[in-house]
C-alpha cells in the first residue's frame, strides 16, 4: 500500500506552493490543480516551517516586507480619504434634497 505522504513529488508540492504565493490564494489554486485547499494549505505551511526557498525569499525579506507596509499605509489613507468624502457627499446630498 502506498504511502499518503509520497502521493504527490516533493516538485509539484513546490509548484503548488508557488504558484500559491504568485496568487496568494490556496483555495483557488486547489481548485485550479484538483486538490483539497486544506492539503495546498498544508504544503504551504509546511514549506513556511522548512524554511522553503520560494516561501522565505518572497516573505521574509525586508525590503519586500518594507515596501509592502508603506503601501499598505498609502492604500489605507487612500481609503479613509475616499470614504469622508463619500460622507461628505451624501450629507451634501440630504441637505440639497430633503425627503
């Protein structure tokens, strides 16, 4: 009987897995290849704890970590932004025509 653990090759677990990290969506790509998310999921955790070359250099590397942060920022205060002036917009909306 054979092994669950060796069903698939360690590279198709590695091609999974990145092309999980490309996307940075396990469900999707589950679908995509026939998989169970849970076990894409799995693989990408345990590539995470192996210290994996594909996981570790596209998340552990500072500047990548950095840039990421500040646009994070950026796209927040965008965000705020857009929402007050929604606010503002419907306020002025209510005042011009009162039901």
């Amino acid at each position: 009987m054979r092994s669950r653990q060796n069903r698939y090759s360690a590279e198709y677990k590695q091609q999974i897995v990145k092309e999980v990290m490309e996307t940075g969506n396990a469900t999707l790509v589950a679908r995509k290849h026939d998989l169970v998310a849970g076990t894409v999921t799995r693989w990408v955790r345990e590539s995470k704890q192996s210290n994996n070359p594909i996981v570790s250099s596209k998340y552990s590397n500072n500047k990548d970590s950095n840039s990421l942060s500040k646009e994070n920022d950026q796209l927040k205060k965008l965000l705020g932004e857009k929402d007050l002036e929604i606010a503002i917009l419907r306020d002025l909306l209510k005042k011009t025509n009162p039901q």
